[in-house]
C-alpha cells in the first residue's frame, strides 16, 4: 500500500505567522485542514485590514501587491500539490511493476507444475474426440441413400467390420463403440439383402422387357414388310391407272386442240376483217384530227397574239400612270422646296438626288 507523502509538520510558535510556515513549507496546507483554515483566516484578516486606494498610482500598485502575493501563495500551493502527486504516482507504479512481476513469475510457476496434467488432459480430450468421431462414422455408414447398391453396402460394411475397437483406447466408450458397430453391420447386412433382392428383380424384369422388345421388333419388321409390299402393289395400281388416265386426256387434248385450231382460224379471219375496217375508220378519223388540230392551232395563234396586245397595252398604261405619279410626287416635293426658299431649278435638282439616293438618310416614298 503506498504510503501518505512526507509533510513538514513542525509545531509552529504561537506568535509565529502561518504566512510564514507556508512561505516555508506550502505542502503543509494540503495535509493539515487546520493549518489550510488559518491561512484561509490570516489572507481574509489581510484583506479586511486592508484599504484599496484606485486614485493614486500607490494605491493601484498596492492593490496589485496584494493580489500578487495572494497568487504567489496559490502557485506555491499548487506546485507542491503536483510534487506530492507526481511521489503518490512514482510509488504506485512501483507496486504495479511489482505486481505484475509477480503475477507472471507465479502463473509460469503454476502452469509448469500444471504441465503434465494439462498435456494428459489434451491427449485424453483428443482421444474422446477421435472415439466419438469413430461413433458417429459408424452412425453416417448405416445411412443407406439412393444412390447405394449391393456392391456399395457390402464394401462399406466390410470397412465397418474390420476396424477394430480397442478397448485401451475406446475406454468407457468401447461399449458404445461396440454397439454402434454392431448396429451398423446389421443395417448395412439388411439393406444389402434387400438391394441384393431389389437388383435381381430389377435384372429379370430388364430381361422381360428385352425379350418383349425383341418380340415387338420381329413383328414391327414383319408389319413393316407387309406394309412395303400393299404399297408396292397399290403404286403399281396407281402408275397403270395414272398412264391410262394419260392416254385419255392425251386424246381429249388432240380434239380439243383440233377444234379450238378451227375456231381460231375462224375467229382470226374475222378479227382481220374488222381491223381493216377499223384500220380505214382510224385513217378517215385522223386526217380529220389533223384538220382539226391546224383549226385549232391557228385559232391558239391568234389568240395568243391578241393576249400579247393586250397585256402589252396594259402595261404601257400601268407605266405611263406610275411615270405620271412618280412627276407629280417628284412636282409637289419640289414645289415644297420652293416654299422653303429654294429656287424652282435648285428644288428640281434636290429631289433628282434624294430620288438617286445622294442624299443621306433621305428618300422619296412614291
């Protein structure tokens, strides 16, 4: 346990000033309460005594002496709050240290006396496990999926049978183990005699159905033959069938084409006939088309030309009146001129420029 810091506790004199034990020694105040209320008491007294003076530069200065000395003391207080501190600290992490030597020295001790127990323990946890794993092996090989066969089983419990179980090493669990085993090579020598079962109805019924395919195919060629031959037999039905069908149109084909020669030959006269008629109509018809046509050209022509007079006429008026216009604007404009001031001739060539546009900013709107 650390101990309290050393404190200057020296009796003091009834007449001696605490300001002066303090001054001597300021950690004397933080372990005696008594000796911090007397300071307390004598810096109150000090100040109640005491007489602050602003309006001179003696009294400030006093003032701030006081205060200065007051302020010392609590720094000198302070200062020697952190020594004590900084001693406390330096011994308590000297236990510390020590502690944790001894807590590491001990555990090493402990645990190399511990040591061979623990390795046993360890080997004996090891041992259990690999016991208990074996067991549940035992358990997972009499699962029996439906993927196994006979031959699958019959290893997997040839593996189970074989191994041993020592009882120098199953311990209290060899009875366990033992059973497990029995367990599964029973279940495993079951479902063997049912798959074993199982496999040889499966091999007959295959064989059955292979005998009763090869029966379906023997009578599948056999119908297939037949099936050829009725067909063989129905084409040569069809093809003599189909040639005499020929023969027949063949014929129909010779009279029809014989007759519809003669009708031809008919028609074919008839129609020349009718196109030389219509041949001399188109000529009669033509030349009065093109008779027509000259009539029709001649009347364009004259019409034509009345049109040219007379949108010809039409614009002459059109420019003789904007020529007009354009004079009796151009005629006032100057005439404005001349009210201006401007003789006739000078107003007649100021509006002959603005007109040219040689007047800047100033145009005559017709």
């Amino acid at each position: 346990m650390a101990t309290a810091p050393a404190v200057d506790e020296r009796p003091a004199e009834a007449t001696t000033d605490i300001a002066v034990i303090v001054a001597d020694n300021p950690a004397i105040v933080l372990a005696d309460r008594a000796k911090r209320d007397d300071l307390f008491a004598h810096i109150k007294r000090e100040i109640a005594a005491f007489e602050p003076d602003v309006s001179t530069s003696t009294g400030r200065k006093e003032i701030k002496s006081l205060a200065y000395k007051i302020t010392r003391t609590k720094t000198a207080i302070d200062d020697a709050g952190k020594k004590l501190n900084e001693q406390a600290r330096a011994q308590i992490n000297a236990v510390d240290a020590a502690r944790r030597e001894a807590r590491e020295e001990l555990t090493a001790l402990a645990d190399q006396v511990r040591r061979p127990l623990t390795e046993w323990e360890a080997a004996e946890e090891q041992r259990v496990a690999d016991c208990r794993a074996d067991i549940e092996a035992f358990k997972r090989a009499a699962v029996v999926t439906l993927e196994d066969t006979s031959e699958t089983v019959r290893q997997r419990g040839a593996d189970v049978w074989q191994q041993e179980i020592g009882p120098e090493r199953y311990r209290e669990l060899t009875e366990e183990a033992e059973a497990a085993k029995a367990q599964t090579v029973a279940t495993l020598r079951s479902a063997m005699a049912r798959l074993e079962k199982e496999e040889a109805e499966r091999a007959e019924l295959e064989r059955l159905r292979a005998e009763a395919a090869e029966r379906q195919r023997i009578e599948d060629e056999k119908r297939a033959a037949e099936e050829a031959e009725r067909r063989r037999q129905e084409a040569e039905r069809a093809e003599a069938e189909r040639k005499a069908a020929a023969e027949r149109a063949e014929q129909k084909r010779i009279a029809a084409a014989e007759k519809a020669a003669a009708e031809r030959a008919q028609r074919e006269a008839e129609e020349r006939h009718q196109a030389e008629l219509a041949a001399e109509r188109e000529r009669a018809a033509e030349v009065e088309r093109a008779a027509q046509a000259e009539r029709d050209c001649i009347a364009a022509e004259q019409a034509a030309r009345e049109e040219a007079e007379r949108r010809a006429a039409a614009e002459q008026a059109k420019r003789e009146a904007d020529q007009e216009h354009r004079s009796k604007l151009k005629a006032e404009a100057a005439g404005g001129l001349v009210t201006c001031g401007l003789s006739e001739r000078a107003a007649h060539k100021v509006v002959q420029a603005i007109v040219a546009g040689d007047v800047p900013h100033v145009s005559l709107r017709f």
